[in-house]
C-alpha cells in the first residue's frame, strides 16, 4: 500500500526489509534478527546516498534499522506517536530521537522534554470537504436533507462489523442513507447480501470495496460514523465533528482501546465492544440516530478536540531539527 501511495504522490520510495523479535519462537526471531540486520545496512545506505537533513518516522518495528542509522550518520530523528499510547518500538525508539511529535497532550507523559503536541496532520480534501456536507451527499447520489450513516473497518475491512451492519440494514435503511465501505476481503459476499434488499433499501445503500480519492467525501456526508479506533479517528473526527460509535480491533493491543476511550470520555463517541456487535449494533445506532440532541453535543465535543494544523506543525518542527543540526 505505502509503495502505490507514494507513486501516486510522485514521491520516491526504497523499501527496507526489517523483522520483529517479541512473541516469536526462536527460530522466527533468529530469521528476524537477520532481516534487521539487512534493514540497517539497507538504511544506512539510503542514508549515505540521499543525505538527509532530518529523519521522520511513525513508529513500528520497521522503522528500527532507519532510526538506528540515523543515529550512526548523526542526522536528527522526529518520531511522530500518532496514537494514544506508544507501542514496543516507540518507546525504545525515542531514546535516540531528539523529539517525539504526539497527537494528544495526554501522549506526552511518556516522553518528557523530548515531546512537542503537534496535533495529527489532516489531508486537505478533508477539510474541504468538512465544509459542504451537501456536495459531499451528491457525490454519493444521496439526498443531501437526509442523515446518513459512514460505516468502515480500514483498508481490509472488518468482518465483525460488516456482518453485523448487514444484519441491521433492513431497520437502518428506512431512517437514514448507508455509505458502506467493506474492504476487499468481503466484497463479494457483500454483493450478493445487498442483492437481497428490495428496491427501495438498495437505493438507500452505497456499499463500496475501497475508497480512495472519495474517502474525504464519504466522511464530510455523515453525520455519524462507525469505524474501528486506529489513530486517524483522533485526529480526522474532531475536524470534521464527526459523531463516532467506535469499535476497537481486539488484537490491536491497547492503541485502539486507549484511541476510542479518549474520545469517548471526552462526549465525542461511544464505544462498542467488538463481542457485543451482534447484539449491540443496532440499538446503538437507533439511540444515536434518534437522538438529534445527542448528535449535535458530540459534534460540539469532537470540534473542541479539533487540532488542523497538526500537519504544519510536523512541518515547523522537522525545519527547526534540521536548522539545528545545520548551524
């Protein structure tokens, strides 16, 4: 994904090969322990031949081999934390850093002097299309008086939550317009599912494979969502006031646990166990949707946690790094 990403922005791109240690057999690690090695000499390559002024990493085990040749070519490292809470690798990873970017001021507590609140950086189309929810419906083909409902899992999908959707169409669809975003991995099956609603729901429903270009479209449309909890919710919601009913993945660690009680403790979401869908869904999204009240004070809330510089400010900080490693 980052590979086709990066073309279609005209940017260069070098993978680097790199593996994890923890929760492996021994062998798996020992093969691991030989990637990170190839990773490293691989970065410290790419560091010799494209000379960086500053380096900028967003965590995870592969950015390891990049930030330790940094450190050995003594060029300055911005880490940018956009979740909640750090992982393994973060964490080992900012004591070489000169500074830690984080979207909350609640993530600073873990880096001391070295953390700097960015906010998360928002795509421009976002913010675009934050201000006219009517255009972004009738790129949809929806009616732009109507409420409409934005549910996704993520690139890949969700399965828990598109079966459960799936499930409560036929109560959904006479209240309000479903955008549906199921990922490749279902798409098939959701296509015959939505084949069995009548003709009045299906015109109601706009199930999708992927989005890219439109993606900020289907967000700017909703005036709710349901979505897992990864890190773009703490940063693309709030901008957008968007109302979320949040389901975290339950083997994603604590990141999306820890994403998805921050905002709802804040009244910018509620949150939804994934073991509970079956069962929760639907009430869940009846109260919400029926409760104009409740929708327009977590708007509020989301619009307080707001922070749409955020990209700009990784910007001023990546300069000001590289300045001082230049005087």
């Amino acid at each position: 994904m980052e590979k086709r990403l990066a073309a279609r922005a005209d940017l260069p791109f070098r993978p680097i090969e790199t593996g994890q240690l923890r929760g492996r057999a021994p062998w798996a690690a020992a093969r691991n322990l030989w990637r990170m090695r190839s990773g490293l000499q691989r970065s410290l390559q790419i560091m010799q031949s494209f000379s960086p002024d500053v380096v900028f990493v967003t965590g995870g085990y592969v950015c390891a081999p990049v930030v330790v040749a940094a450190r050995r070519r003594g060029r300055p490292v911005l880490i940018y934390l956009p979740d909640l809470t750090p992982g393994l690798a973060v964490r080992w990873l900012s004591r070489l850093a000169q500074q830690v970017a984080v979207t909350c001021p609640e993530a600073s507590r873990f880096f001391g002097s070295k953390a700097v609140v960015t906010g998360y950086p928002v795509r421009p189309a976002l913010l675009e299309a934050a201000g006219d929810r009517a255009a972004a419906r009738l790129a949809f083909e929806l009616d732009a008086r109507e409420k409409t409902l934005l549910v996704f899992g993520g690139s890949r999908g969700a399965r828990s939550i598109n079966r459960a959707l799936i499930a409560c169409l036929p109560q959904l669809l006479p209240i309000c317009q479903v955008i549906h975003i199921s990922g490749r991995l279902d798409w098939l099956w959701l296509e015959e599912e939505a084949g069995k609603l009548s003709a009045a729901l299906r015109a109601r429903y706009r199930p999708f494979a992927y989005l890219d270009e439109q993606m900020a479209q289907a967000l700017g449309a909703a005036n709710l969502v349901v979505s897992r909890s990864g890190a773009a919710t703490l940063g693309e919601y709030p901008v957008l006031g968007l109302p979320s009913l949040l389901v975290p993945y339950p083997h994603a660690g604590r990141h999306q646990e820890a994403n998805a009680r921050y905002l709802a403790s804040r009244g910018a979401a509620q949150v939804l166990d994934d073991a509970a869908l079956g069962n929760g869904l639907l009430p869940a999204l009846l109260g919400l949707l029926g409760d104009e009240t409740a929708l327009v004070r977590m708007r509020e809330r989301a619009l307080e946690l707001a922070q749409p510089e955020g990209a700009q400010r990784i910007g001023e900080a990546l300069r000001a790094l590289a300045r001082a490693h230049q005087a």
